[in-house]
C-alpha cells in the first residue's frame, strides 16, 4: 500500500505514527498498546518495555501525569527496546492517572 501526498506535502517525507501508548494508574495499565510491560523501580519513575525492538533510539514521547500539567514529567533512557518516563513534584511522585506515548 502507498501513501501518496499531494500539493505543498508532495515530497518525500518520513511518516511518523504512534509505536506505544499507555495510560495506568500508578503501576497498574488501564490500556496500552506496543509494550510488553511496564515496571517501576522507584515512585515516579516507570520503564515502559516495548513489545517489539524498534529500528533506532529516535523516538518523541509525551508524557501527562493526572490528566494535567501540575507535575514536572519527562523522559529519558531512549532505547530501541524501551523508555523511561519520570514523574516529578518535589521529588519523584506517582501520579493517580498517567498517559505516555511514543511516536516515531
């Protein structure tokens, strides 16, 4: 199947897409797709393990602890295999209710 664009989007461009999503609430996945797993080694910081290795570490993640920017969140540890998503609000914290997703 072919994607063709056209107009000004008519050169050749990489097309990005979703890899991974989860929403949890703590530890525990209300929903997810493209992750193994989850695991957390401290409050507040969570290792989201994909399901399938992905070609390279370039990957954007955005992260939304409690449905709301009150908490300093980020990500890190960009790896072909998983990524890391930290919640902060003084020190590590674990959010009620958190989404992430990783787009490529």
């Amino acid at each position: 199947m072919a994607i063709n664009f056209k107009g000004a989007f008519a050169s050749g461009q990489k097309i990005l897409g979703y890899r991974a999503y989860v929403t949890a609430n703590g530890s525990s996945v209300i929903a997810s797709t493209g992750l193994s797993s989850i695991s957390s080694s401290t409050g507040g910081r969570y290792m989201l393990n994909y399901s399938a290795t992905h070609p390279d570490a370039t990957a954007a993640v955005a992260v939304l602890p409690n449905n709301n920017y009150h908490y300093q969140s980020w990500y890190d540890t960009n790896e072909t295999g998983r990524v890391q998503v930290n919640f902060y609000d003084g020190g590590y914290t674990t959010p009620s209710r958190w989404s992430a997703m990783v787009v490529r």
